[in-house]
C-alpha cells in the first residue's frame, strides 16, 4: 500500500513536470542591455501603464503604443545611465536620509507618516515601492548637481549685465508656459542625415500649423528632456528660460508657434502653451544658521547625528552657545567661523532637504538633525522677510537665474554626451524578429 503511493505521488510529480516543460510561461524578460546593466520588459510596461494613467487624468490624447513605447525605453535608458554614474562614484542615499524625506513629504501635505503610507496603500500602491522611487528620484537629482554644477561658470560680467538689464527694464512682468519639441540629428551628421532631420521637422510643423496636438505629437516624435510631459515646460521668465527659449518667445503671444530652429543638437520647435502675469512680485527670504557634520570612515552616520541630538539638547537647555558649537564643529567652511551664519537668502538656493526643513519651522525654531548630499545638519530659522524682486534685484538673484538657464542647457548636453559614449542595444522580443 506504502509503495502504490509513492507511485502515484511520483508520477504526479513527473506529469506537473512535464506540464511545465510544455508550456513555459514567461514572466519578464531583458528588452536593453545598458552598458553592463539591463533594462526589464516589466520595467518598461510599469512606466506605459503610468504614462497612460497620468495621460487619462490630464484628459490627454497618447501616440500609438510603438511611439510611446520608444519613449519610455529612452526615458529608462537615461535614467539607467544616471544611476549607473551614481554607483560608479559612490553616490548613495541611506535610509535616515530618505526617512527624513518622507518626513518632510508629509508635513507638507499636513500629515503623518503612517498616514501617508495609509494614504498611497488605499490607492492601491506600495509603500515599499514608493519609497524606493523616492529614493531612485534623490539619487538623480543629486548626480546631475553634482556632474553639472560643474560644469557651469557665471562670471561676473554676465552677474553685473544682467543686474543692470534688471534695473533697467525690470524682471519682465511675463512668464511663458513653453512647449519644445527637439528632432535630433546625430553628432556629425552628414548631409542626408541633416536633410531627413530637416525633412522630419517640416513634416511636425506643418501637422502642427495643421492642428494636430502639440502635446501628442512631442510625445511621439520630440527628443528632447520633456517629450514624456508632452514637452512642456514649467512658466518661466525671460531671464531664466534656455537661451534658445529666450531669443525666440520674446514678444510671441499665447498660441505662437516657432520654428523649425536649428542648433548643435538638431531642430526645435517651439510653441508659446500660455503665458501669464508675474507671479512673484516678492521673493521670500530667510535669516538661518547650522552646524555640519560630514560622515566620514571615522565619523559614522549614526555618531553624526547623535552629536547633533546631543548639541540641540545642550542648546535648547541653556548649557550651550549655538554659535560656539557651530564655530568648533560644523564642518562648512563658509559659515563654521561665522557661527554658522548663513544670513539672508532665497531658501531655493539650497539643497531641497535643507529648503524644505526651513519651510517647516517657525521663526527662532531648531531643526531636528537631518541629512543632505552635503551632511548631517541641525538648522535655526532664525527669520524669515519679503524683499521686493523687481525693484531690487540683486546679484544673488541675477546669478540664480544664470545658473538655472545654464543648468538646464548643460544638463542635456551632460545627457547627450554620456547616452552617445554608452553601449545601448534594444532586444526585440523573438516574434518581432526576423
């Protein structure tokens, strides 16, 4: 009786098997081989299905699914190639870092943590998977200030002109909602491959002045930063929109469509999406001081920030100056000496952790220890004012909207030039080859 049963147990086991071996069900697959990484098919489905999600809510056509599907693939391959650089030079965001992300996320929607994660489960996502997003978003953010910012010099003729532009005409009392569409030519073209680029940007303008949507259109045929957000830009104002922008808007009205215009990096077109007043009159400024303390091999995280927890009680009970503390510890060279000063700035020069902190305190309040690119800080907001941004701008002012134009004129060319020296091969499924 014993031996009868393991013969039916054994050759069910032999038919499941076999079953098995008969119909093989695939569940993912390696669509790009990215330098030494990949690219998933699961990966790129995930992002289509979110594309087409964020498309239905905006109540906003797509292109056909091959046309979205090169997008994405490209969106992926740049994103890859980004993290990719982060590995190679050790840029990580630990978990404290990014639990003191989240933390800010949520007070900025006025709630708790284990609210929000309830929040984002009941939308049926998941938390984990949310915040490995935010942590792969961190990540990018700081490798393109890192590989860019270098890349960017503002001298101060290019300071002092725009100052005196400023005082002369004022910060333009218009801002320009841009839409971009970039048909690539490849570097060193020859004269077919800038004849089929001119020919293709033709064929766009013409279905555009024709009335096809800008939106879907970019979508499916533009190459530049913005195609999977329909190629449209965030307002901006003259003075910190690409120069490219900037030569081309100036007195267009609402509707304008421009182009086809061509630079080092192929043609662009260029319609005018909306415009609008200026929005910011006032530019807000804060007064704050801080105290760094930088990991190293000899000064873990943990200890880092034990030391500041142990420096705020000190302070908050009276044992302690802040400003001493600062002047004998923090390891920013440029306010250390001062006490930690950091006097009056725009809160959006600096890093979005340490901004976003300030944002969250009130007048005279301390920080809890939190970590940026930079650091582990303790912050004191110690003021806050309005200061009027057309009557006086400063060369703070002129050199962070110098800044932003170049940083994003260089941060496609950074793009550019790390996606043209990558070994990218797409691999077709097997029922499209051949």
């Amino acid at each position: 009786m014993k031996h009868s049963k393991k013969m039916i147990f054994a050759l069910l086991a032999l038919a499941i098997s076999h079953t098995s071996v008969a119909a093989p069900v695939q569940l993912d697959r390696v669509s790009v081989q990215i330098n030494d990484g990949i690219i998933l098919e699961s990966e790129i489905k995930n992002m289509i299905v979110t594309v087409r999600a964020n498309a239905k809510a905006a109540n906003q056509t797509l292109p056909s699914e091959d046309a979205l599907r090169t997008q994405v693939i490209e969106r992926l391959i740049l994103t890859h190639l980004q993290m990719q650089m982060a590995e190679r030079i050790g840029l990580q965001i630990g978990d404290l870092q990014l639990d003191q992300t989240i933390e800010n996320i949520a007070k900025e929607q006025k709630m708790t943590v284990a609210q929000m994660q309830q929040t984002i489960e009941s939308e049926g996502s998941s938390f984990s998977q949310y915040r490995e997003q935010l942590r792969q978003e961190i990540t990018l953010g700081e490798i393109q200030r890192i590989q860019v910012q270098r890349r960017i010099q503002v001298s101060p003729q290019e300071i002092s002109g725009l100052v005196k532009l400023i005082e002369e005409q004022g910060l333009k009392d218009v801002e320009f909602q841009i839409g971009h569409i970039l048909i690539e030519i490849p570097s060193n073209p020859s004269s077919e491959q800038l004849e089929n680029s001119s020919r293709r940007a033709d064929i766009v303008l013409k279905r555009l002045n024709d009335g096809d949507d800008f939106r879907s259109t970019a979508i499916a045929a533009s190459s530049g930063p913005k195609a999977l957000e329909g190629g449209i830009w965030d307002f901006m104002n003259i003075n910190e929109m690409p120069t490219l922008f900037a030569e081309v808007v100036n007195g267009a009205k609402k509707g304008d469509i421009i182009g086809p215009i061509k630079s080092g990096s192929g043609f662009h077109i260029i319609k005018v999406v909306d415009t609008r007043g200026l929005q910011t009159q006032e530019v807000s400024e804060v007064k704050s001081r801080h105290i760094l303390l930088k990991p190293s091999p000899i000064l873990s995280e943990e200890r880092a920030k034990a030391m500041l927890e142990n420096f705020l009680t000190q302070v908050r009970s009276g044992e302690a100056d802040f400003a001493k503390l600062a002047k004998q510890y923090s390891e920013d060279p440029g306010s250390g000496a001062k006490g930690g000063e950091l006097g009056w700035a725009d809160p959006n020069i600096y890093v979005p952790e340490f901004s976003q902190t300030l944002a969250n305190l009130n007048e005279g309040q301390y920080s809890e220890p939190f970590r940026t690119s930079h650091g582990w800080h303790i912050v004191q907001l110690e003021s806050r004012r309005k200061t009027d941004a057309t009557d006086q701008f400063n060369s703070n002012r002129a050199h962070q909207l110098i800044f932003r134009r170049k940083f994003n004129e260089e941060l496609q060319n950074w793009l550019d030039e790390m996606r043209s020296e990558a070994y990218i091969e797409i691999i077709e499924p097997e029922t499209q080859r051949g």
